[in-house]
C-alpha cells in the first residue's frame, strides 16, 4: 500500500551512478517563466547530453512541458560536481541569484534604471 511507482523508478536508476559519482551540475534559465519556474537545476554525467535531451522534451516532466507549450532555455552554467552538490544547491534556493543571466538583466535594469 506504501508502494508507489516514483520509488521504484528512482532506486531502479540506471547504472553505476549514485549520489557520490562526480558528473556535472547544470542550471537552465527559461526564456520565459513556467507558473513560478524559471530555471531548472539538473544533475548528469555529462551534461551537455541531457541538455540535448531536454532539448527534444525528454529527461525530465518539467522540460517535456517546456517544449510542448514552446518555453526555450539557455544555459546558465555547467560545473563539475555529484547529486549530493545538486541538492546542497537546490536547498540553498534562490536559483536567479545563482545565475548569472538572471544577475546581469538585474545589472542591465541597473544601470538604465528600468524598473520590474
Ligand atoms: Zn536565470
């Protein structure tokens, strides 16, 4: 009765990978925001990979979304780490203030002095 099929999928991930495997952390920045979304943070072993999945509207629900309603992203960063830094980011929260896209537009509204 406890049984539900997301556990089963995420202990039944593929391969030799688990939280401590040293792969890449990416942050995508929506072009425009999903509801409250406007970044995904995401972790794989090479990144650029799975961005290109993302791409085509797999690996990830969210992103299936994305594509379907015609939201495009762009990178903000990609770095060296392993789920356990992913998550240590995603608790952190505030993902515009770790994007640098995010933080140059707060820049530019700066200095123009353009307000929103
Ligand atoms: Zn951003």
């Amino acid at each position: 009765m406890a049984w539900h099929p997301i556990f089963k999928r995420r202990r039944r991930k593929k391969g030799i990978e688990d939280e401590r495997t040293l792969g890449e952390i990416y942050l995508l920045h929506f072009d425009r925001p999903y509801k409250h979304a406007r970044h995904y943070m995401g972790w794989a072993l090479i990144a650029a990979d799975r961005i290109a999945e993302h791409r085509n509207g797999n690996g990830s629900n969210l992103m299936a979304v994305l594509k379907t309603i015609g939201i495009g992203f762009q990178i903000a960063w990609i770095k060296p780490g392993t789920r356990l830094d992913e998550r240590k980011l995603k608790n952190r929260g505030g993902s515009a203030r770790q994007c640098p896209i995010c933080l140059q537009k707060e820049d530019n509204n700066a200095h123009t002095g353009i307000d929103c």
